[in-house]
C-alpha cells in the first residue's frame, strides 16, 4: 500500500467512525499532505519504505523551514495517528514513529483579557452594529461557556435547556458534555433569541445574519474585529475567550477538576496551564499593589 492511500483510509476513518471535527480532519490532511509530498520527492511513497531514519531525515526538513516546535509536533501528531492506524490495522509489521519523541517545546502562558474589556466590546457593538445581539451572544458563549469555536457554531436549539440552565456541548472525539450557563449569558442568550427566533429544536442555535450556520472564519474574523479596538493583546483569536474563561474561574477559587470538565479536556495536565497563569497574575498584582513588594 502507499502512503497517500493510508492517508485517504485514514480521513475516512477519523471523519465517519470516529466523527472528529471538520476543523481537525482539514489539519490533518494538510499536515499529511505536506509529508506524502516528501515521500513523492524522494521516491519512497510505499509504506514499506517508510523508516524511522526516514522520517527523521523529513523532521530535519521542517526544523530547517524554521518552523516552531508547536507546529512541527502537530504535523509529526498527524503522522503518528495515521501510521498507528496503519500498525493496527495490520498495514505495516511495525510503526517506525515508536521510538521517536515529539520536540519539546516552552509552552506559553495563554493571555488572557478582563470582562470588564467583554463589557467595553458589548457597548462598542450596541453602537455600531444592527444585529449586536449576535456579537454580544458570540462573545457571551464563547466566554461564559468557555467554549471551542466549533462547539459554538455545531450548537443546536435544542442543545441547550434554559430552565436548567446548562447547555449539551458536543466536544473533541464526539464526547457530549453538560456545561452550566450563567445568569448573564442566559440573559444575552434570550435577547438574541428574542431578536432572531428559532423555528425548530433541530435549527442550529447561532446563525449569521443572512440565517445560515455560523462558521468560524466568521467568528475568528468578529472577536479580531473587537478585541482590536479594545485590547493590544497579540493573539486575538476566539480561543483567547476560553483561556480567559478558565483562568477567571481558578482566579475566584474553581476546583482544578471542575474546570477541566467545563472545558472538556481529556487530562488533567491540559488544564494545569492555567494555574500557572493565575499564579502569574496573582504575583503582577501582588508587585503592583504590596508596599513591601
């Protein structure tokens, strides 16, 4: 079998069986598609001639593109799930990714914005903009909720349960979980609705403009919009939301645990991230404030 043959078996694996999101599967046909380019180059697209020495020999290509640590170890991530389904399946004797490590790499602190910045955007919105309610309701979920850009645009209307006051979020490897919905973001939810009325449980709960489903270029493009005007934050990405979500809930004293399942992340050493930043913050304010400091 060849390589770009594993790779198609795979996407069709990871789209159907095991349902990941359109975002992911788009990454790792990319990333997969940069590798099988190299094995085109180099005239080794037969399974069999993919070696470790091989592979290794494509990592040095990437390492000399200057590309980060980050991305290096997300294409080589690609590449281990597919040859991992290609061992598995019986498709090669052994996975020549076995003995090799993913780069280490200084993970950053995420950045994090104040909600009294979200209330600064929702006056902004309230002033320019016809429709604000959907602004303020993507900012809303994507904060209050601490949702994924592509939880928030798959959400259905009858996803989410007012009375209750929580929302079903289907996650990263299809995973549902129950995320509670706080006061002020059922009250934004219900002007929203109130303005742009859901015909059907099964109508998705966020739509553009022209009534269509939200999507998250759409989305990327509305949080850079705002968090310019109000932040000089680097990365202005809706993620930022989700990040700032997790450290405000550890700075007001949220349980490691608890957080983690809002969130949605599989280990607990994902969330752990946060606690370093809300130390970080905590020492800033503690310099800024102590007279002893």
């Amino acid at each position: 079998m060849k390589i770009d043959e594993l790779a198609e078996k795979y996407l069709t694996e990871i789209k159907n069986i095991r349902r990941y999101s359109d975002n992911t599967i788009k990454s790792y046909r990319t990333d997969l598609g940069e590798f099988i380019s190299y094995c085109i180059e180099k005239q080794k697209t037969e399974l069999s001639a993919i070696t470790e020495k091989f592979i290794k020999s494509y990592l040095m290509i990437l390492s000399e593109k200057d590309l980060d640590k980050k991305s290096i170890a997300r294409k080589l991530a690609a590449l281990r799930s597919t040859l991992k389904y290609a061992f598995q399946n019986d498709l090669i004797n052994e996975n020549p990714l076995s003995f090799i490590s993913n780069p280490k790499s200084n993970r950053k602190l995420p950045e994090v914005v104040s909600t009294n910045l979200i209330l600064q955007i929702y006056e902004l919105a309230e002033e320019s903009e016809e429709n604000s309610e959907l602004v303020k309701v993507v900012f809303e979920l994507l904060y209050g909720c601490a949702l994924r850009v592509s939880e928030l645009c798959d959400l259905k209307y009858s996803s989410v349960d007012m009375k209750r006051a929580q929302v079903r979020v289907l996650g990263k490897g299809n995973k549902m979980r129950i995320v509670p919905i706080g006061e002020k973001s059922l009250q934004i939810l219900s002007e929203y609705l109130l303005k742009n009325p859901v015909n059907s449980y099964d109508n998705y709960l966020i739509r553009t403009k022209k009534n269509d489903k939200l999507y998250p270029r759409l989305v990327h493009r509305m949080i850079n919009k705002y968090l310019t005007k109000v932040s000089d934050i680097k990365k202005k990405s809706p993620h930022i939301l989700r990040h700032s979500a997790a450290t405000h809930m550890l700075d007001n004293g949220a349980d490691l645990r608890a957080v983690k399942e809002i969130l949605g992340h599989e280990n607990l050493s994902t969330t752990q991230i946060y606690t370093h930043v809300s130390i970080e913050r905590l020492k800033s304010t503690y310099k800024k404030s102590h007279p002893k400091s």
